[in-house]
C-alpha cells in the first residue's frame, strides 16, 4: 500500500486534487480555473494531465456542458470524504467564532426555516458577527439530491426523507401532524370523527414534480380513505393564513401551527400520520471542518432550547 501511496504522491498534490475535486463537481472548466487563478489553457493542460494518470476520460461532453464517465463519479465521491480531512491538517489553532469570516451555506425548508432559522440567526449574529450564512429556503416535499450533493449546500434542515449516502445526519426535534382551522371553526371545537374529518374541506399541497405525491393523501389512500380536497397551494407557509379566514382546514406539523395559535385552532386528527421530524444533515466536505462543526453544535443548541430541554 505504501508503495502505491508513493508512487500516486508523486504525480499528484494537493492543489491538483482539489483542481480534480471542483472539476468533477462543478463540471465547468473556465469557472474552476477563475476559482483556481489559473488560465483556461491551464486548467485544460491539467485535466488533460488528471485523464492520463487515471487512465480514463472523467469528464466527457454531454449537450453544452460535460458529464462524468463511472470512474470520475467514484472519484468525487472519495475526494468529498478525503480532502476536508487533508485540507485540516494544515490549520492550527482553536476556531474563533468572534474572529471568523466564514461564508457557509445551508438549505432549510420552509417548515424548518420558520420554526428554527429565526433562533439560528440570532444566536449567529450574537456569538459570530462576520461569519455570513446562505440560506436558500426549499419546498418541504422537494429533495433534488444531485443539487444537494453538487457543490451547492453545506447542510440541510428539514424532514429528510432522503439524502445521498455519504451525508451525515443528526435529528433536531420531534413533530407531528395536526389539524390546523380558524379559531371560531364549529368542527373542531370538539374531537374530530374521522367521518366529518374526510368531509371537511382540505387545502392540499400541490407538488409541481410528479416523483413528489402529496403524502397525506397517499396514506390516507393506502388505509382506503379519501379526503375532499377543496384547494390546492404550493406555497405551505400561506396555508394557516387562508384557513384562518375560512372554513377549510388543512394538515400541518404541530410545531409550526403553535406559531400561529393568535389566528387559528389546532385539533388531533382521527389517524396517526406519519411523523415530520425535523432533522441536519451535512455533506462529507464539511464534517471535519471547524466553520461547520461550530454551526452545527450552535443549530443542536438552539433546536434543544426549542425543545425546552
């Protein structure tokens, strides 16, 4: 093993490998050389240098832009989960919040993002003024794996159904599904039959991706019931809002109903649906780093505050 490590160690250092990192995930060779301060004629000469050592093509046209063969998808795969670690070697010193400029970037649901992120921002901005946080805020119901897995988001918060398998994992809080309605709403002032609840008019989530079925009315479909669904929205956040002025009532986790407990009613449902957790979970590239490490603990801080533990 160690004659192949030296061997490979020669033709190969660190600069080039993080050159092949960004090369496999953002598949774009003039963007990468800018990043690398290097010229395209550069950047071409090391690829063409990379496809010789690993005998293979890595990266090959596909339409305008490239696409990588088997072998440089492994690659990405192992440098994510390699070079964080490498690249750790080489810092020293504790990681100083107060002094760090960090720019670190996180995709929250909305579910999440109003439960969490105004707690999450304060407390940033209380123990690490400079560190600057991206936030792109997604639908709840819509995982785009290959965007969260490109170089795109350090971590997500959200009820994870699915992740690609290298990304960690760690759960926040415990939620679960309730009937939200207006205040002065007749049926829910009492227990909810599951006779009238099927009866009552729903506003349901409208999914614009097909692969992504409204999951209340797949469960309820799987028990053999079947909702009568009045309106359908795409924007979750707006729903308490409507059902506040009207007569509808819709499905939403509890957490975030009690945020809205001024304006609507919040009632158990006659069947246990399945449960909406809200959980962390972070890309290998940054689960040694002392940036995403300190954010991470500061996020399980504020979701246990939230918990009242």
């Amino acid at each position: 093993m160690l004659d192949i490590l030296t061997a490979n160690v020669r033709k190969l250092d660190i600069g080039t490998l993080i050159a092949l990192q960004k090369l496999l995930t953002e598949r774009n060779l003039s963007r990468v050389a800018r990043e690398m301060g290097l010229s395209q004629p550069a950047m071409s000469h090391t690829l063409a240098r990379l496809r010789r050592i690993f005998d293979d093509p890595l990266l090959v046209r596909d339409g305008g832009g490239f696409a990588l063969t088997a072998q440089g998808e492994a690659l990405r795969l192992r440098l994510d989960l390699a070079l964080p670690a490498m690249v750790d070697l080489f810092r020293t010193g504790e990681f100083d919040p107060e002094r760090s400029n960090a720019v670190l970037k996180l995709a929250i649901t909305d579910h999440a993002g109003q439960v969490l992120l105004p707690d999450i921002a304060a407390t940033l901005r209380e123990r690490a003024p400079n560190i600057r946080l991206s936030v792109a805020v997604i639908p709840n119901r819509q995982t785009d794996l290959a965007y969260l897995d490109a170089d795109q988001y350090d971590m997500r918060i959200g009820w994870l159904r699915s992740l690609p398998g290298a990304w960690h994992r760690r759960k926040l809080l415990d939620d679960r599904i309730v009937v939200i309605g207006a205040k002065d709403h007749p049926d829910l002032q009492d227990k909810l039959t599951l006779e009238r609840f099927l009866e009552l008019d729903h506003i349901g989530l409208e999914s614009e991706r097909p692969i992504y079925p409204n999951l209340i009315d797949s469960y309820l479909a799987a028990k053999g019931f079947e909702r009568h669904v009045a309106m359908r929205i795409s924007h979750f956040s707006i729903v308490p809002t409507i059902v506040a002025k009207t007569r509808m009532v819709a499905m939403f986790p509890e957490r975030l109903a009690n945020t809205f407990l001024d304006s609507i009613r919040i009632a158990d449902t006659p069947l246990d649906f399945p449960s909406h957790d809200l959980s962390l979970a972070w890309h290998p590239r940054v689960h040694t780093s002392r940036e995403s490490i300190w954010l991470r603990g500061l996020i399980v801080e504020c979701a246990r505050a939230h918990r009242g533990d």
